[in-house]
C-alpha cells in the first residue's frame, strides 16, 4: 500500500508597523533589552489598549491577497495562559470572529494549479522574547535560569491558517514561497524566517493514497527556513508511515525538527491544556470595517505572484518563472528582454547570477543587464561575474567590460590553431598518443599569437575537434 502526506500550515507573520499593537511603543529589531516598553505592553495596573490602525488595514490587505473574505464585524478576544513570556496572563488575539475567512491561494504546478483553502487570517499581539541560559537545549528544561526581553511583547502578529491541502513538502515550500512574497510585495512585513518575522508549524498525517480519511496528525514547529520545513515533514511523513505499516498508531504530538541531525524530538508545550478559555475582549470594542475601506484596499492590491508565474509560462518553464517570481526579479527580467535581452538566456542569468549575488533589483539598470546579458559568452567569465557583482551600483556601465570581449569566431581562431598545429607535429602525435594534457600547451599557444584576447572555451573546443 502507498501513502500520501496531508499537510496543512499555520504561518505566524510579523506585521513591520512603526508602533505596536495595542500601545504606542516603537517595533523594531536590534534595541537593547526592555527599553521599548511602556505600562501597556508591561500589563501595569490600570493601563489600557488601544488598537494600532495600520495593522488592522494590513490584516485585511493581506486577507484580500489570500482571497479572503472580509468580516463586517470582527472582534478581539482573550486567549488566557499562564507564563512568563505574557504578563497579563492573556494574549490579546482572535477566536471565533477574526478579520479574515475563507481564503484561498493558488499554487502553481505542473499540473495545473493546486488550491489550497485558508480557514482564517487573525491579528494578534505577540508574546515576549524568553531566553533560557545554560542547559544542553537552549529550553526552560535543564536551563539554570531564563531572561525575558519585552521589546517583542505586544508587536502585531497575524496568524494564517490553511486546511489541510497540502499533499508534499514539495508544495508546502512552493505555497511558502508565494505566501512570502506576496507578503513582502504587501509592504507589510519583511517575512524573512531566519529573522524570526515568519514561522512556519507544519500539521502533517498520511492516509492511504487515494483515500479521503483523515488520520492523527502530528505538529512540527521550530523550523527555520523553507527547505527546512520540507525535510521536517519528509522526516514525520516517513515516520508516520513507518508507524501505520507496523501496525502502530500514530498518536497526537508535537515535534520539534533538528535540521542538522534530521532527527524528530517531543516537544514540551507551555501550556500542557489546551483550554484557553477565550472571551471577547472587554477593554475594546468589535470592529467593523467599512466597505469603502475594504474596496479601496482591494483595488489596491498588485498583480498576485501566483498570477505571474502563470503569465511568465508563456515564454519560460515553470521552474524558471516561479524563481524569478518568487525571488521579486520578474519585473527585472521584463525589462531587460524590453531593453533588447533575449528571454531565455536574460531569465538564466537573473535566476542563478542577480539572485545569486544578492541585488537590489530596483537599483539595477536594465539595459546594461541585457548588454551583458547578450555578451555573457563572449568576455571572459571573470569579467562577466564581476559585472554582475557590480550591477546595481550608482551609474554601472557594462561597457567596460563589454571591451574586454574575446574572440570567439571560428572563423577567425581556425587558421590560427591549423598555423599552430602544422608548427608542432610532435606534441600532436604526443596528444593523439594520450598525452592529453597537452591541451593546455596548444590553447596557451593559441592565446600568445591571439595577444590573450581567443576566447579559451572555444578554442579548447576547435582544438579538441582538430586533434581528435
Ligand atoms: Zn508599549
């Protein structure tokens, strides 16, 4: 019997507004330790909440992007627990009446597009910053003792959740891709996991391929990029299996996912009970978000990446198209095939050199990319990669480098190499012998009578073909 894995996914997003959720304390990264904080935030006796605008009309922005829609009445409610990352024992968050339902976001593949359902898109704030020193983890757990930095407390936090459409690792991180960029062209968050602005808990069970049970699902939670969250769930997906044919059980658990030992470990909860009791928040009102307001943000929204990609097949494969996309260099590649780029080789080097040295593609001019672009065979690699390295600074001309073009013609390089191989019947037969290594002795030769300028690729090549 085969199996099949059924995922689905809860992405926390840190909202980049200036000021937190519910206080007027500035959100940022990189403050020393509890100094952005305020009696709001620090749950003083007495203070008071007020909601932070922005983060409201982000939260719709970003539901709209995932074809949500949009609540008329929407409420904050309490989540309470007892820890000392929150010292109001409650998180201020959204229970039965969040901002955003029903969405949907298109994932591209090569056959056709998957959907995969959103169930709800809510606002909250987020917990404080804990750190637990000593100890062999890095957990509260065998730690000598634990420090909190209330600068995270109460920033805006929106949770997305999915139903359970996923059906590999594979487009689980190809849906994170297009979730993250829409994201990041949102302007509302950086969403970079390594920074802690996106985390990803991965909901994963199998069932007998075909079927449409569904079984006891497991969670993993403390991944941190996008290729990590594949291999943890080709991880539990194994083990899961492994499980069910042994004629076991899988039994409800969280694991945390080690990347570097691949291995699946329990995870201990905060909160052992899942009773939170949650009660609307007394201290503010519902909210009620005008229709004007949620039609101007929807006429606002960009064109979608899933929507791109698709547009992009026209003249590139998937793969190709969902890199540029995904990497926000799509709009790049348009303009330098408009400034005279051929497609296929422009969409190559913005996916493995632009992407690779880590541009800004905004700062890039266009249309000395395509002159390198259409000149990447004929100037010397090294010249090529430092062009691309420079690309995006002030006033870069490409034309420099454009002069240092070799000589590539066969036309002109073959009576060259026919002059040099006449001169040297012995290393030919040397070379004919086996003496392969020899072929640098001829190429050197090559680029001597050429002044340096033969292109060493092919003359390499020429000289291969004559010497066979
Ligand atoms: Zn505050």
């Amino acid at each position: 019997m085969s199996w099949e894995p059924v995922i689905g996914l809860e992405v926390h997003v840190h909202l980049k507004t200036r000021t937190k959720m519910f206080c007027r304390c500035p959100v940022g990264f990189g403050a020393p330790e509890n100094t952005q904080t305020c009696p709001v935030c620090l749950a003083l006796p007495g203070a008071l909440p007020v909601v932070n605008r922005t983060a409201v009309e982000w939260t719709i922005r970003l539901g709209l992007a995932l074809g949500c829609r949009i609540a008329e009445h929407a409420v904050f409610s309490r989540k309470n627990y007892f820890y000392f990352d929150n010292p109001k024992g409650y998180q201020i968050s959204q229970y039965d009446l969040p901002f955003c339902i029903n969405g949907k976001v298109q994932v591209p593949t090569a056959d056709g597009d998957n959907m995969v359902r959103i169930v709800r898109a809510h606002l909250e704030e987020d917990a404080a910053k804990t750190v637990h020193v000593g100890g062999r983890t890095g957990r509260i757990r065998g730690a000598d003792y634990s420090l909190v930095d209330f600068n995270r407390g109460g920033t805006p936090l929106v949770e997305i959740v999915t139903e359970p459409d996923i059906g590999s690792a594979e487009e689980a991180k190809r849906f994170l891709q297009i979730l993250r960029q829409t994201i990041t062209e949102l302007g509302i968050s950086d969403a970079e996991m390594e920074k802690g602005t996106l985390r990803v808990d991965a909901n994963v069970s199998v069932r007998p391929a075909g079927s449409k049970e569904l079984r006891t699902r497991t969670e993993l939670k403390n991944m941190n990029s996008f290729t990590f969250v594949a291999r943890g769930i080709d991880a539990e997906v194994a083990r899961q299996t492994a499980v069910w044919e042994s004629g076991e059980a899988v039994r409800q658990e969280t694991y945390d996912f080690d990347a570097t030992t691949g291995a699946l470990t329990p995870h201990r909860a905060k909160e052992e009970a899942d009773d939170y009791r949650y009660f609307p928040e007394p201290d503010l009102v519902p909210i009620e978000p005008p229709a004007e307001l949620v039609e101007r943000l929807r006429s606002e929204l960009p064109e979608l990446p899933a929507k791109r990609i698709r547009r992009l097949e026209n003249d590139l494969e998937l793969e190709r198209a969902t890199v540029l996309v995904t990497s926000g260099l799509d709009s790049l590649w348009q303009q330098a095939v408009a400034a005279g780029a051929e497609k296929i080789p422009a969409a190559n080097v913005v996916a493995n050199n632009v992407v690779g040295a880590g541009l800004d593609p905004a700062a890039v001019s266009a249309k000395e990319l395509a002159k390198l672009v259409d000149a990447r065979e004929r100037i010397p690699r090294a010249a090529f990669d430092e062009a691309i390295s420079k690309l995006a600074e002030p006033g870069f001309s490409a034309d420099p480098y454009l002069a240092q073009e070799t000589v590539s013609d066969e036309a002109e390089l073959e009576p060259i190499i026919a002059r040099i191989l006449d001169a040297s019947p012995g290393q030919v037969e040397a070379f004919r012998g086996g003496k392969e290594g020899l072929l640098g002795f001829f190429v050197g030769q090559v680029m001597k009578e050429t002044g340096g300028k033969a292109n060493p690729r092919v003359v390499s090549e020429l000289l291969r073909a004559k010497l066979k």
